[in-house]
C-alpha cells in the first residue's frame, strides 16, 4: 500500500465564528486586537497554511466565501464543522477542510503541515494538543465524513466533539508552547472574555518584540 501523503493543495480552511460570544457580550470576529480584529488575525494566519480560506457564519465583514450553519438555531462547533466539510466537499480538488476558531489568533504557524503529516490514511481525524489539552475545533477533516456527521447531529442530543471523534480513528498532534519576550505563550490560548482580550493585548506587544 502506498504511503499516505496530504499536503496543502487539497486542505480548504474554515475558521468557526458563528458562536454565541455570550461571555465577550458582542461578536468576537468583530473583536479588535490591536489594529485588526480577532477574525482578521486568524483568516491571515490560516491562508497562509491552506490553499483557500472560508468562514463559517452567517456574515463576514472580510472578503472570503461565507458559510453558514446547514442546521437551524446555535448546534454549537460541530455545526460548523459540519458546514465546512460540506462547503470544501464542493470544491475542485479539496479532500480535507481545517478548521480553527475565530478567538485563537495565536494558533500555530505550522498547525496545518504538522497536522497532515500524521495522518496515516485518508479517512483519519486529526486534531491538536497542547499543555495536555486537546483543542478538537482545531481539526484536519475529510469531506467524505460530512454525511456521518450530518446524521450524528440530527440524532444526538448533545453533540459533544469529543462524541463524535470516538466513532472515528483521530490522531492528536501536540503543539509545544511559543516562547515570547514575557513568557512561554499556549498557542491555543482563546479570547472569551474583556478580561481575556487585555491579556491577548499583552501577548500581541511580547510576540513583536
């Protein structure tokens, strides 16, 4: 059997904004760290590692494809996760789709290189780790499970990542923290709150430097 290989040219990337941002009270795409917003800062990370970018809500003040929850209501990230296999599904020569979230502007630079070199066949999952963590929204999916996927939403009540991942071989890959100025920074650090985003401040000032 031929080794498997999965580079760049078939991954599609998808950041997930189509969250609640109850905790933030506004919505976090819209958030301004620094000079751009939260959602500026992870399209311009993620294009970099894929070959196209899309965002997974139901608007986008950035010029990128648009793409909304195929489920009625807040389903929560497997929603969109879902309309994310299913909008790179469509596209010429996409096998796999990223996804990260729109509140980790700091995810890192290498996620989507690492993530499908452990990729064993093509039908795997593979997610990230950090600190001993897992962080599945930040995942390496093939399109071909968005009909599983679909079904396993439309019947389970809770619809937990983690629920989903176990009908399936997943490969986690951990990320090492990023060495800063101040300190040694979680790249999966995320933005949930006022509190949150003066911290991400002082994180942006310490990754400059």
């Amino acid at each position: 059997m031929a080794e498997f290989s999965l580079d760049k040219s078939h991954i599609a990337g998808v950041v997930l904004a189509g969250g609640r941002s109850q905790r933030m009270g506004r919505d976090k795409a819209g958030v301004m760290l620094g000079a751009e917003s939260l959602l500026h800062h992870v399209l311009t990370r993620l294009l970099q590692q894929t070959l196209l970018v899309a965002v997974n809500a139901d608007s986008a003040a950035e010029d990128v494809p648009v793409v909304p929850d195929r489920f009625p209501g807040k389903a929560g990230p497997m929603a969109g996760i879902h309309a994310a296999m299913v909008y790179a599904a469509g596209l010429p020569s996409i096998t796999h789709v990223v996804t990260v979230s729109v509140d980790c502007p700091f995810f890192p630079a290498d996620l989507v290189a690492r993530l499908a070199a452990t990729m064993e066949h093509p039908s795997q999952i593979a997610i990230a780790a950090s600190e001993g963590r897992s962080h599945p929204v930040f995942g390496l999916w093939p399109v071909t499970l968005a009909a599983d996927l679909e079904a396993w939403i439309a019947t389970d009540e809770k619809r937990r990542v983690r629920d989903f991942l176990l009908r399936h071989d997943v490969t986690e890959v951990a990320f090492p923290l990023h060495p800063t100025r101040a300190s040694l920074l979680d790249p999966f650090f995320n933005i949930n709150t006022p509190d949150d985003l003066v911290e991400a401040e002082r994180w942006l000032e310490a990754l400059r430097a």
